[in-house]
C-alpha cells in the first residue's frame, strides 16, 4: 500500500496553549529577525568587515531570514486558526 496524504495534527485543543505556542514563536521569531537584522546592518555598514568571512556571514544570515520568514508566520497562523 502506498500512502497518498498525510494530516498535521493540531498541537492542542486548548485555546490557551495555542496562545501560548503563538507567543512563544513570535517571541523567537523576533528575536531572529532582530539579531539577523542587527548582523546584516552590521557588516553592510561598516568597511573593514568586507572580508570573505563576514561576506559569507552575511549571506547565511540573509538565508535565515527568508527560511524563517517562511515557515515560521505559517506556523503562528496555523496555531491561531486552528487550520492543518
């Protein structure tokens, strides 16, 4: 037999652990976007970081900030609206 779909279940049927789990990940998505944001002015900013590494730094963390700007809203919204 094959398996042709799978369901997500919900993380809970409480509405005040759903709004705990949204607040969590807000609290952890922010602080993502904040220390990228802080990594990337950082380096963009100032010249004598132009080297190969914080050039790569940089990359990585623009790479995380659209990787968890994608997953990561969908997530909360999930949680919120008790979607699957």
């Amino acid at each position: 037999s094959s398996i042709s779909q799978f369901l997500l279940l919900p993380f809970t049927d409480t509405w005040q652990l759903q709004l705990l789990h949204f607040c969590l990940f807000l609290g952890i998505y922010l602080a993502a976007l904040l220390g990228n944001g802080l990594i990337i002015t950082t380096i963009a900013w100032n010249h004598p970081l132009h080297t190969p590494m914080y050039f790569f730094l940089l990359n990585l963390s623009v790479l995380d900030l659209g990787s968890i700007s994608t997953t990561v809203p969908k997530a909360m919204a999930n949680s919120l609206w008790d979607n699957r």
